[in-house]
C-alpha cells in the first residue's frame, strides 16, 4: 500500500495489549479497544457524535505458568447506548480461564454475540497470544516443561507442527532456527527460541 493510493479513513479501530511482569509469577495486562470515527461523523439520533465512539479498557492479572486468569477489570469510557455498560460484570467469568489451548472457544461461549459486548470480545481475542508472548519474554529465565510441544506451535502457518521450525526446534537446531530468523544476526544471539 502506498499513501497515494490511500482514502481518508471513516473508522478507525485501534486494539493495543500490554503485557508487564507483576511480581515473581505474575504477569499484568492492560488492553485498549479504541474506535473513532475522524470524518463525516453521521449525527447519532440528531445530537453531534463524539469522535471516539468505543473506548473499553481491560486489566488481568495472569499467574505463570499455568497462565490462569486470577483478576480481571474492566471499563468502558466511551460506548454509544447507556445500557452498554451492562457488559461489564459478566467479565468476572474471565477468573479461573486459563490462556492456553481452547481459550478462544471459552471466550466466545461466555461472551460471544448476544451473551456479551463484540469490542471486549474481540479484545479479549486480542489478549490471548500477547499474553503467551509476553510470559516467553517476562519467564524466560524459568525452566520450561520437558514434556509435550512449546504453546506456540500450531499457532500460526509458521509453527505448524511438523513443519520447518517445529521440525528445528524438536531436534534442538538453534543453528537452523537462527538460519530461519528475519533479524540480522546481532553479537549475542538469544538462546530462547520461539518468544517472538
């Protein structure tokens, strides 16, 4: 794409996930749903309508390495109806899930569609592999099961099993993983593959 070729937008969704470490087995989340509308706004019901028509607002606390949901706060600072807010308490449902295999089918069986709000919907979709990143980073440090394939495989065309980084990492090929990576070499290469 280039910027010639590019319209002025009309909508604008702006989803952004933190993720800290909280301590010596904690990981704490903060996440943003930001949608405005920067031009030709229609009037909402005959009133002017704010540029920021959502702005939800999700904090989670995740225990390593079980990467199990013990906390979750939500807010919505802008939302277009004053019964959307009603979306909110159902999200203590999110205490207890664990962010691993199945998580995506938990979310949209507690919150999909009618039983829940679609913006904290699809930010909690959002949550889930910035917080499996985010662990690989934060807990890099700590021994890492033994047994069964690293969280990220299947997770993407490029860690599918049995294809060429699985295939690398299953036989401990740090050489050939390397030999795969888009970033230049650097004086110190990491030894942790599979946190990116």
């Amino acid at each position: 794409m280039t910027e010639e070729t590019k319209t002025p937008p009309v909508h604008v969704r702006t989803i952004r996930v933190e993720v800290a470490r909280a301590g010596e087995h904690e990981l704490e989340i903060t996440a943003t749903l930001v949608d405005e509308r920067p031009r030709d706004n229609p009037r909402w019901f005959g009133a002017e309508p704010p540029r920021v028509i959502h702005d939800m607002r999700l904090g989670l606390r995740v225990r390593h390495p079980d990467l199990v949901i013990t906390e979750a706060r939500s807010e919505m600072a802008s939302h277009p109806y004053t019964i959307c807010p009603d979306a909110l308490p159902p999200l203590q449902q999110l205490v207890g899930l664990s962010v691993s295999r199945g998580f995506t089918r938990e979310i949209n069986e507690r919150f999909g569609r009618q039983r829940g709000c679609a913006h904290f919907t699809a930010l909690i979709h959002a949550v889930a592999p910035a917080v499996r990143q985010g662990a690989g980073v934060a807990f890099a440090d700590c021994e890492r099961p033994a047994e069964g394939a690293p969280w990220f495989v299947n997770t993407c065309q490029a860690w599918r099993e049995n294809g060429p980084l699985h295939r690398l990492i299953e036989a401990g090929d740090e050489a050939g993983l390397r030999g795969l990576s888009a970033y230049p070499p650097g004086p110190e290469a990491p030894s942790r593959p599979g946190t990116g």
